[in-house]
C-alpha cells in the first residue's frame, strides 16, 4: 500500500509527457561571452582628454588624436624609448583601437577617458625594443561566482565571466585559455568539475581546450541589503586541488558599481597569477602532464639498439598558426573539429576569437608545413599562404554541368 502514491505519480507523469515539452540539460540560455580581445597588442589606459572644436565630432576626432599622442609618450616612457613623440600619420598606423572608458560628448567639447591599444610589432619596431614576450603554459579560466549561495561557473552567463571576457590580457605573461561557455562548455566546465580533483577526468577536459592547467579565479558576492553595497570576496585558485594562491576583498557602495569592481578584481588577479608565476609558485600540475616512463635497453648490440630507438622516434611537433573564417560560434567550433580530425594533428585551440571576421587558431601537427596543407588540401580545403602560418577556407562545391538546371554559379 505504500508504493501506491509513486506507482500513481509515475503513471500521471508517463501519461502526461506525450504533452509535456521536455527540454535539454543546455538548451536555451544566453550563456556564451566571447572574449573581446585576445591579441598581445600594447596598452595604456586612462588617458583623460578634453578638447574643443567647431562640432562634436571635430572635438571628439582632436580628443582622440590627443590620447594617443598621451599613450604613446606613456607606453615609450615605460618601456625606456626615453618618451618622445611620432607625427600624427605614424601613430594612425600604430594604434590598432581606441577604447571608450567613459565620454562626455557637448556641442563644441569633448571629455573623456580613453584607452589606446597599440600594435606590438610595428610599435616595437618603431622605438627598438623587442616584442618577445615571455608566457606561461597555457591555462583554461573557469570563472566561479558564488551569489545568494549558488555557484556558478558556465551554466548561465555571470557578471564575472563578462568581467573575464572584457579583460585584454595582451600584456600579461599568463597564457589564458577563456572558454566562451557555450556548446558543450556547460556540461564539460561547471561548478561541480571545480570540485573534482582527479586528474585523468581533467586532462580529458583541458585536452578539448588546448591547455596544460587550470585557473578558478572565485567570487563570493554579498549585498547587504537590497539596493545598498556590495562586498566581494575574491579568491585566485588554481590547478586541480582547487588550492589557494591569494585572496582579497573589494568593496562598491551599490549594485551599478559592481562591473567596475570585477574589472578591478580581474586586474588583481591577473597581478596574482604573474607574480605566482615569476615566484614558482603557479606551475603545470605533474599530474596532468605525466612523464611517460622509458624502458632501459636491453643489453645486445649497441648499434642494432642505437638503430631501433631512432626507427621509433616520434615525429617532432610543429606549431602552425591557421587564419580561419568565423561567421558565427558554430564556424569556430567546426573548424576546430574538422582540424583535430586530420591525421598527424595532436592539439587545435583558437588563440584570436573575431566573430564575423577571420580568427587564429594554433595547431600542433607531427610532420611538416607541406604535408600538413596536402592533408588539407585533400579534404577539400583551400589553402593559401605557406610555411607555419596559412589562411583557410572550404573550396566551393560545384555541380556538373548537366545538374545546374540553368542556374548561374556564384563566383
């Protein structure tokens, strides 16, 4: 007689689903946010301008031509060019953006505090210096916030992961690897896997997203009462035992700061990262790059032994940088697929995300730049360029003559 009620409930849910609309575990959602900007270029940021002219956008065009006049004596100062100043033309050819921080646009005037991107080989050129940078392994960011006690990392898109997203990390040394959280990145990248110390379950994880390691930089957000401040405790992890570099806390006096308190609260982090990096702290987990171990010859003759171990060398790995088209999430996603299936291919990850554009994506390949454009080439790939660095794009699909029915092919 006990069993009767959950007999009943499960023969009202099994007669109700045919009506019931059943929906997958990552189904709907605005969860993904791309990175916006994933390039090594220089950066200087809050140069305030104010600047006049005969409309506003005259005085808006001089306010930016002052900022990087600005950036440029900052950024040469700072690398120790000594600080001079460059024509007007040579630093348009330089500057590779602007970045609105805050603006205040009048008829005839034109506040504003601004960034000022500048591209690193040309800039390096221009004052001598080099443009080497050293990075770490790469890592994959798994952003948790933890809010009104729920943990969150990809299942919904959190103020944090966009605060991540905003973040240019061209000038640190940390070689981040940040998931944009969508497709399977839900499932794979959750609150739950931060949890899980098991390190063969996390090398089949990071091997999807090209990385050696991993960082959960944490948030705990409190709000003190509705409307009033909000205090944020923040945590630099990392590696699969979730273990704690440095921890912080930061603080905003209402809910419209909050942005600009995880903007500041990434900046420290990344601080963190580098200095736990510099001091030998922040290393790739043995455990998720194990040595294989090597069985010691056996003692017959020495040239036959010298002879074997060089049949069975593995080829050495090349990296090759491959320009790709982007229309939408699902090209990258594809691309990457259709770049770890080619045989020889041991790691593909995008490097330089530009929805609507052309992005960067490095491939490890065992064998040569030439074998690996004919294993392109042969699954239908244009190929252009040459070398490690090449431009890709799917060779049109032309019907016969006979199946056109007419209909004029496009160019």
């Amino acid at each position: 007689m006990r069993r009767r009620p959950s007999v009943l409930l499960a023969a009202v849910a099994l007669a109700t689903l045919g009506t019931a609309t059943v929906v997958a575990q990552i189904e709907g959602g605005d969860r993904g946010v791309a990175a916006v900007d994933s390039s090594n270029d220089f950066e200087v940021s809050g140069v305030r301008v104010d600047t006049n002219g005969g409309d506003a956008e005259a005085a808006r065009l001089a306010g930016w031509r002052e900022a990087q006049r600005k950036a440029f004596v900052q950024l040469s100062q700072r690398l120790g060019a000594g600080g001079g100043l460059v024509p007007d033309g040579t630093l348009d050819s330089i500057v590779s953006a602007i970045v609105v921080e805050d603006e205040q646009i009048g008829p005839q005037r034109y506040v504003a505090k601004l960034g000022v991107l500048f591209d690193r080989a040309r800039t390096s050129a221009l004052l001598g210096v080099s443009s080497y940078v050293s990075r770490s392994p790469p890592f994959v960011v798994l952003p948790v916030q933890w809010s009104t006690g729920v943990g969150t990392v990809f299942e919904q898109r959190t103020l944090w992961q966009e605060a991540w997203a905003r973040y240019r990390t061209g000038g640190s040394t940390i070689d981040y690897i940040r998931p944009a959280g969508n497709g399977p990145d839900p499932l794979l990248l959750n609150v739950g896997q931060t949890q899980r110390p098991d390190r063969a379950w996390w090398r089949a994880i990071i091997d999807q997203y090209g990385g050696n390691d991993v960082l959960m930089p944490t948030v705990r957000l409190y709000r003190q009462w509705p409307g009033g401040p909000v205090i944020g405790v923040f945590e630099a992890r990392y590696g699969p035992d979730n273990r704690v570099l440095r921890r912080f806390t930061l603080r905003v006096g209402n809910a419209r700061g909050v942005p600009a308190l995880l903007d500041e609260a990434v900046r420290r982090m990344d601080a963190a990262y580098q200095e736990g990096l510099s001091g030998g702290y922040l290393t790739a987990d043995p455990g998720l790059n194990p040595i294989m171990p090597v069985s010691a010859p056996t003692p017959t003759d020495e040239v036959g032994a010298i002879l074997d171990d060089l049949g069975t060398l593995p080829a050495a790995a090349t990296a090759i940088t491959v320009q790709f088209d982007t229309a939408d999430a699902g090209a990258v996603t594809g691309t990457e697929a259709a770049m770890r299936g080619v045989p020889g291919v041991s790691a593909a990850a995008t490097t330089s995300l530009a929805l609507g554009g052309v992005s960067l994506m490095s491939v490890s390949y065992a064998g040569t730049p030439d074998a690996f454009r004919a294993a392109l080439e042969a699954r239908g790939w244009q190929v252009f360029g040459g070398g490690t660095t090449i431009r890709i794009r799917r060779a049109p699909q032309l019907l016969p003559p006979d199946l056109r029915g007419g209909a004029t092919p496009s160019g």
